[in-house]
C-alpha cells in the first residue's frame, strides 16, 4: 500500500518543471545563433572584424537609400549658403508620410526630363496652386500678392530675378529658384520647356537639412521666415 503513493511521488521528480523546459529551449536556441555567428565568422576572411564591418556596410546602405543622402554641391547656383564643394544631407523622409515640399525649403531632385541629366539642387519658390510674379514695384518677387522679402539668402548684389516672369504653379509641381539668381538654371530658364519649368513632387529625393562638410561650414539649413506671411493659394489671379 506504501509502496505506491512513493513511486508517484519518485516519477514527479524525475520530470523537469515547466520553467526548466523553457530555459532549456532557450540556451537552445542561444546557443544555435552563437553557432550561426561563429560558422559565419569562420567562412569570412578576417573573422569578427570582417562580420562587423559588413553589418556596417549593410546599415549604411540602407541608411543611404531609405533615409538620409549626402550630396556634393556642384556649381554656385546656390551661394552664398551652400558653396561649391560643400555636402550636404538630403532628408530621404521629408516628404514620404503626406508632407509636402513647403515654400523655402532646399530640396534634391531628379533633373532629367526637365532641366537636364543629374540631381538638381534648388529653393522651393512657388508650390501647387501658387501664383509667382516677377516681379513687383520694388523688384521683388510676389507669391499670391504678398511681396516676399529674400535679402537674407539671395546672393549679394543679386537681383530677385533679371527676367520678368508671371506664372501659376499646377497642383503637385514645384516653382524652384537657386539662390544665387545670376548664376543658376532653374524654372526660370525653362519657362518655354515641356512642364514650363515646373518640377513634380514626384522626382523630388528629398529636403537638404545640414551642410556637414567641411567642417567649418558645418550648420543646419533651416526654412528663411520670408515665405512665412505668404497666403494660401486660391483667389482669382490677373
């Protein structure tokens, strides 16, 4: 009669609790990634220190193609605030998730089919629905009636535009000028072109936020006031 409740008892002892089921299967599986690394290091020329540098690489080329681009500033179209040879980073995720490109901003876009092969980098003048005068009594450029102020950013001894111009911007299409007037292709130049000069959102690969190189002109650029007191489109226009 003894004997059986102690034989019971003896098979519950035997077997290993939950927790320790659980903990085995983890160093399991802990134990498999290691060996996973360890065969992958083992195949790499330079072990470890190859794998890691490989991770790297694999980061940044995500990084590069997702979420932030460096860009190399050809020409002075842009001066005095980017120069030539400065770099800059191109926000990939600026305009992704419903955000526009807005009146001011530095953008980096797909030039060919509208101003020519390569990446164009240009000020957002006009947006859709804008109307964009050239210009008004004291020689500045209007946006829907409001006279727009870019002494600050305008290259020194610039004019705002030598060209005379008048036009409204079509729904999902950008106005873009270069900030040094005197020295930059930009919608102005193709007016007359398939588009008139205007650049979808479509093509646009993002907004320059920071010039990181060289280190001296290291700064963030940042969205001049001037187009703040700017209405909204809409109204009969002239």
């Amino acid at each position: 009669m003894d004997t059986e409740p102690q034989q019971t008892e003896r098979d519950r002892s035997s077997r290993p609790s939950k927790s320790e089921e659980t903990s085995d299967t983890g160093g399991r599986e802990g134990r498999s990634r290691f060996a996973l690394v360890s065969r992958i290091t083992d195949w790499l020329p330079g072990g470890r220190i190859s794998l890691t540098l490989l991770v790297c690489l694999v980061f940044l080329l995500l990084l590069n193609a997702f979420v932030v681009q460096p860009f190399q500033i050809p020409s002075g179209s842009m001066e005095n605030g980017l120069r030539i040879g400065d770099r800059v980073l191109v926000n990939k995720l600026a305009y992704r998730f419903g955000a526009e490109p807005r009146r001011g901003d530095v953008v980096v876009f797909d030039g060919a089919g509208y101003f020519g092969s390569g990446d164009y980098i240009k000020r957002v003048v006009g947006v859709g629905g804008d109307h964009v005068v050239c210009c008004d009594r004291e020689g500045r450029i209007e946006v829907n009636g409001r006279s727009v102020d870019e002494s600050t950013f305008l290259y020194p001894g610039d004019t705002p535009s030598s060209v005379p111009f008048k036009v409204v911007v079509p729904d999902g299409t950008l106005f873009v000028l270069g900030d040094h007037r005197g020295d930059s292709s930009d919608s102005r130049d193709h007016l007359g072109s398939p588009g008139g000069g205007m650049i979808p959102v479509s093509v646009v690969v993002g907004r320059a936020d920071w010039i990181v190189w060289p280190a001296p002109h290291w700064t963030r650029l940042h969205r001049p006031g001037a187009y703040a007191r700017v209405p909204a489109a809409g109204g009969a226009h002239g």
